[in-house]
C-alpha cells in the first residue's frame, strides 16, 4: 500500500499504546489513567484514531500515524486511511504482518520521511 501524494502532512499522531517514549514514574500512572479513559470513552483505536482526527480538524488522509506497534498504531492508522504509518523499529516487516508505509529505526528519522513528503 502506497502513500497518498496529495497535500502535505497536517497533524502527526504519536504512539497510541505509549510504549515509544519511556514513561517511568508519575507520568506513566497517569499516562495509564488517560488510556484507560479514552478506551473506555471510544472503545477501540480505530474510534479514538477518527476523535484525533476530528478534534484537530484535519482529515486523516492530511495525516501520519507514528508509533512501534504494528497492531494498534500502524494498522489503526491505516485503518483511518493515513498518509502514511511510520513505524519505528530496526526489524524488517515478515509477510504475514501489517504493513507500514515506512519503517524507521528511531523517531528522529521521521523528520526525513516529512522533507522527503513534502
């Protein structure tokens, strides 16, 4: 599945399961208390995903998804109908996963993807 060329990236959602920034202590009590609410609010990724979306004011196909998880980020920004899902890790993808529009090794190489997008 190729990225849509149309437009340039307007809003880029981060990690849904927040496992890609460490988030040790306070933070990550609380971390876990807004997943749970958003969870127990929308159900499921796919609907927070579309809340994001609607929230901003932007269409999901005016944005990317980044995150290190095939099954919740990368397929729920697929799902949306993403420009892009980026997904951050130094494995291949085997055939029988989802399939990222991009793999990158750390967050930071997520800026190339942007300028080479845009």
């Amino acid at each position: 599945m190729e990225p849509s060329s149309n437009n340039s990236v307007k809003a880029i959602l981060f990690d849904l399961d927040n496992t890609l920034i460490d988030t040790s202590g306070a933070s990550k009590i609380a971390i876990e208390k807004v997943n749970h609410f958003l969870k127990s609010k929308f159900g499921n990724e796919d609907s927070i995903i579309e809340h994001c979306c609607e929230v901003l004011g932007v269409k999901p196909e005016s944005c990317m998804m980044v995150g290190d998880s095939l099954d919740t980020d990368i397929q729920g920004g697929i799902n949306a109908g993403f420009k892009a899902a980026v997904w951050i890790s130094k494995t291949a993808v085997t055939a029988e996963t989802t399939r990222p529009h991009y793999t990158v090794p750390a967050v930071l190489d997520v800026t190339t993807i942007l300028n080479n997008m845009n």
